[in-house]
C-alpha cells in the first residue's frame, strides 16, 4: 500500500502541485542485533534530477546482513535492501525518463566528473558523499538512513537519476532485481576484474548469491574445472546446478582436493565471495603460483589478514578486490538485461524462493543459517 499524503499547503494558500512527501512501507532496522519490522515511513518528493521508484523485486543479499548484525558500521534507523528492480513513478523537476520506464537500481552512482569515472572507473568514484545522507523520516520523526543509498526493501525509493539504470519491459522481477548486486559483482568479478578466459581453473569460496553468480558467469566463460567451495554441504547441488564442475567442503583437506583436479598446481582464480581473513586465506592457498585472488565479498574493518612475507613474494599471486564487479552499470545491466530478454542469461537457478515485504525478515533469518541462494521480495 502506498498512501500519497494530503497535499501541503502552499504559502499562498492554495495547494501545492502533483509533487508532494508519500508514505511507504519499508523493512527496518533499529539497532545492531534489532529485531527487523516494517514500519511506515515518509519519503520526500523527488527533487531536481531525482526520480521516485515504485519497487517490483528486492533481493536479500549478504551485505544488508551485515548492516544489522554489525559487520559493516551502520546508522539507524535503518531502511535495508540495495538490490531492486522497479518503474518509475514520479520524475523530479527536469528529469528525463519517462514515469513507467522500468530500471534497475544502481548502488554505486557514477558523477562522470571525478578523477576515477573521467579515466573509466566509475566503480570507484570519489563522490561516495549521497549515500550517507538521511532521506526522508520514520513516523516518529527520526532522519532515515537508506542501506548504500537506496533502501531498496520498501514499497518505493527516491533516488537521484543516475542511481537508475533503464531496463526492457516484462522481464521476470525476481530475476532483474538481482542484476542490480549479486549478478552484476559476478559477472563483473570474473570479467572485468580477473578477466578470466575459457581453459583456465576456477575456485569459488562462499556460496551465496554473489558466490553462485560467480560460478555461473565462469561457466560461461568457458573456465574448467569450476571448483565451488563452502561449509555446507547443503550448498552442494546449488553449486552443480549453478556451473561448477566440482563442490568441495571447505575443511583442512581443500587445499589438497584442489591440487588433485589441478595437475598438483592449484587453480589460475579463486574468487573469495565471503569477506573474512580466514577465508581468504583458504582462497590464497588454493591458488597456483602466478595465479590470482580477487576478493568479492565485503568484510569487516577490523578483520586482519595475514600472508607471509616470502609467500607473497615466492608465489608470485595477485592479490586484489572486485568493488561492484569493476563494472560500468550503466552499460553493462542493460547487456544483461537484454540476455535476460532473449534466453541468453537464465537466473533461475538464483532465486530459491520469493516472499512479501511482510516475509522479508525471515529471509534475514535463512541468510544468517546460509540457507538458500537468494531470497527475493516480490511487491504489486
Ligand atoms: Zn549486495
Ligand atoms: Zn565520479
């Protein structure tokens, strides 16, 4: 339900025109450790170069998990969600995309102005300042936070213009809204970041939603063996169905199980999809000398790797991170958009289930067990 309010009175005593604050239902979080529950809040009008989305689809992904259970600082309250596909609704003054264009929304902004985006690296970019700005108000008047600027588990957004991304009408929502993080950092992690080429060996640590992304865009880069790693052996035909070649319970005998499918040298990527030391480290070791480990997953400031010294240099690996797939979002969702549209990219295999927003703290809950793919809220 999404209820426009009575519109304001303008100073000169009529009513002001069509644009006006609304009031949605969103997913919120109070505190660290808080119990999650939809609560009613107040979104403004979209502004200059803003645009209003009314939300399809939300994905659950690890990282709004991190938001609540303190992992990565957060400000409360807190509206969760940053993976979304949705119509536009209302346009801010000189905006120029039609009201009913469908998007995907875009977590990282570009400014197309600062020192990264000018030579090509808009997933780097320097004005990082919108996101961790308030918007809007919960009904006892508190400023809201949006999770990476969005907020995306609510009935509606308001966004700046650049966080949308035009997407082809009538494609599945559950499976669109994952191109706005999961598919994306994938896709993007194994492309653009690793470049990952077809006869090369590939092993994947941490299942969830990014981490079965990855495995599917290294099957499509034609990459073999695909070896999927994780703690639960739960995980197991999700990651087959996915594209890996193998699934390997992450204990003290990975390493060796690698070496034994890799002629004893280790794999040319391992591709860390969790965000702990601990796991990075288990992907650094799974890797043949010369070989590269790109780190997807988001983990906590505090957590400290350690690699020795001499490893570091005898090994001769690469070490690096894969910030939002080192992609360009604004060209490469409508690519997969359009795979999407013509059969080329099916995300079947992603979505374990869909549920209202009402449903959404439980997905919280079957992502903290590690149940699952992603867990996806549907809206009308
Ligand atoms: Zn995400
Ligand atoms: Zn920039």
């Amino acid at each position: 339900m999404t209820g426009r309010e009575p519109a304001a009175t303008a100073p000169g005593g009529g009513v002001e025109p069509a644009s006006a604050p609304i009031v949605v239902r969103a997913l919120v979080a109070r505190g660290t450790g808080a119990e999650l529950r939809i609560e009613r809040v107040r979104l403004p009008a979209p502004g200059p170069g803003e645009v209003r989305v009314t939300i399809r689809a939300a994905g659950v992904c690890h990282s709004d998990l991190s938001m609540v259970n303190g992992t990565i600082a957060a400000r409360f309250p807190l509206v969760l969600g940053h993976e979304a596909t949705g119509v536009v609704a209302e346009v801010g003054p000189g905006g120029r995309l039609p009201v009913g264009t469908p998007v995907v929304l875009n977590w990282a902004p570009a400014c197309r102005a600062c020192w990264w985006c000018r030579r090509g690296e808009p997933w780097l970019c320097a004005d990082t300042t919108a996101p961790t700005v308030p918007r809007g108000e919960t009904e006892d008047g508190l400023p809201l936070h949006l999770t990476l600027g969005l907020g995306a588990l609510a009935e509606a957004v308001v966004v700046p213009e650049s966080a949308v991304v035009p997407i082809p009408a009538g494609l599945p929502v559950e499976q669109a809204a994952l191109l706005g993080c999961a598919v994306l950092t994938g896709v993007g992690a194994v492309g653009n970041t690793a470049g990952v080429t077809a006869g090369q060996s590939v092993a994947v640590v941490g299942l969830g939603g990014v981490g079965l992304a990855v495995l599917s865009a290294a099957r499509r880069a034609g990459a073999s063996p695909i070896l999927a790693v994780d703690v639960a052996e739960a995980k197991r035909d999700l990651a087959i169905a996915a594209g890996a070649t193998d699934f390997l319970l992450s204990d003290d005998r990975l390493s060796k199980e690698v070496r034994a499918r890799t002629e004893g040298r280790g794999v040319d990527h391992a591709f860390e999809c969790v965000g702990r030391a601990a796991t990075i480290r288990a992907a650094w070791r799974l890797i043949r000398r010369g070989g590269a480990l790109t780190v997807v997953g988001m983990g906590a400031k505090d957590d400290m790797v350690s690699l020795g010294a001499l490893d570091i240099f005898h090994s001769a690996r690469t070490l690096r991170s894969s910030v939002y797939g080192s992609s360009d979002p604004d060209r490469e969702v409508p690519a997969l958009a359009a795979g999407l549209a013509d059969g080329t990219l099916d995300l079947g295999v992603l979505v374990s289930g869909t549920m209202s927003l009402d449903e959404a703290p439980v997905a919280f809950d079957r992502l903290a067990r590690g149940e699952g793919a992603r867990w996806v809220v549907t809206l009308d």
